[in-house]
C-alpha cells in the first residue's frame, strides 16, 4: 500500500475489523435518522423534508446522513424495508391465529390496526405518506404486497358473501383508513370524540377495529351489484 493511502470506513467495516464502540455510535446514528426521517416525512411529507432538515432533527451532519443510507430515496426505501419486517414481525402471532382456524372478519382487521398501533403515530403517518406520493407508493406496495395478497384471501374466506371486486375494495378502504386514523388524523378524531362526548371512555384504538369490522361487512347496495355486473360485461 502506497504511503498516506486510507482504507474507507466502509472498507474496515466489510473485513470485519471493526471497532466495537464505533459500531454501536454507527448503529445508533442510523436509529436517529430513521426515526426522525419517519417523523418528519410523516409530519409533513417526503417532498416538503430536506436531507439537511433530517440531519439537523436527528443531530448529525448532512454528509453522515448521505453516508449512512445515501440519497433520500434510498432513505426512505431503507425505512420501509426495516419498519416492515419489524412490522411483520408483530403480525405473526395474529398470522398464526388465522391459519390455525377460519379468520374472523375482526382478526383480519386486528391484523391491520394492531401491529401498526405496536409501531406509533409516526409509522402510520409515514406509510400514509408513502401512500400519497406517485413516486414511492409502487414501492411500498412492493414491500407489502404478498402480506396484502395473504390478508384479502383471507378476508374473502370470512366474508364469502362479498364478490371478489368487492371483497378488494373494502379491504383497500380499510387498509387506508387504517392509516390515516392511526397516523395524521388520530388526534383530530380524538379531538371530535371528546367534543362529541366529553365524559367518553371509549378505546380508540377497539372502537376503530370494530368500525372497520363493521364497514367490511356491511350489507352491498344495489347499485352497487349493478355497477360490479355492468364492468363485467364490458370487460
């Protein structure tokens, strides 16, 4: 090796040679730009958030941010990608109630709003986020699609009196709502709620698993059958 030549950080990391108290900085550098990332794209959306507005909230320089997880589409793919295997993670045991015995309407439900509800505010309105931006919602359907394909199957196994279309609407509404309630506008139906009645006890988190449940199985319109059989036909 030719004198004054350095080895890249990136270069020690990959042959293993690392320092331990390096790593555990590097580690937790990463955690706070994650989290504040999640936050602020969340809070304001992906366009309206700048690397240095994240570096600045996560207390670290721009350049530590770039180096860590690149440019900011690389940042938030590398937010979904963690957030949804932890997600995955806390869905499992309700995975495993369901392909035990045939899944209720509600456990579908719980399979949306629970784990996400294990994973804050701040998820919620960053997936909601995601799901407004014509440039990062393919990929974060991408990241979910297979869990979303599983749940609808087992949705249209609860409910086998819903058409195929409509069994996939309502889950699609369900899924939206799911997030917009959990996320941006979790604390304006809690506000309307006390405003409505302010003695109540309510829990949000079961009263909004039961409303969702209901609305699945709520009974199809006529027009609505109509519309379903006049695109088959025109299909």
């Amino acid at each position: 090796m030719a004198h004054g030549s350095r080895i890249p950080v990136r270069g020690l990391a990959s042959k293993g040679n690392r320092v331990p108290g390096r790593v555990e900085e590097g580690a937790a550098t990463r955690r706070r730009i994650i989290a504040t990332a999640e936050r602020l794209f969340g809070r304001n959306g992906i366009d309206g958030v700048s690397i240095r507005e994240i570096a600045a909230g996560a207390k670290v320089n721009s350049a530590a941010t770039f180096y860590h997880f690149g440019t900011k589409s690389d940042l938030v793919a590398a937010i979904l990608k963690l957030r949804a295997a932890e997600l995955r993670e806390l869905s499992a045991p309700i995975a495993f109630a369901m392909s035990e015995t045939p899944p209720t309407v509600r456990q579908i439900v719980e399979m949306l709003v629970r784990p996400m509800v294990a994973m804050g505010k701040n998820y919620a309105a960053f997936i909601a986020a995601v799901t407004n931006h014509p440039q990062y919602q393919r990929l974060g359907g991408k990241e979910f699609e297979n869990e979303s394909r599983v749940l609808l199957e087992q949705f249209k196994r609860a409910a086998p009196q819903l058409s195929a279309e409509m069994a996939a609407s309502r889950l699609a509404m369900a899924q939206v709502l799911t997030m917009q309630a959990l996320g941006n506008l979790r604390q304006r139906i809690a506000y309307w709620r006390r405003h409505l009645d302010p003695g109540s006890e309510i829990d949000d988190v079961e009263a909004l698993i039961d409303f969702i449940a209901g609305a699945l199985l709520a009974p199809t319109s006529e027009s609505a059958e109509i519309d379903s059989v006049r695109t088959k036909s025109s299909a």
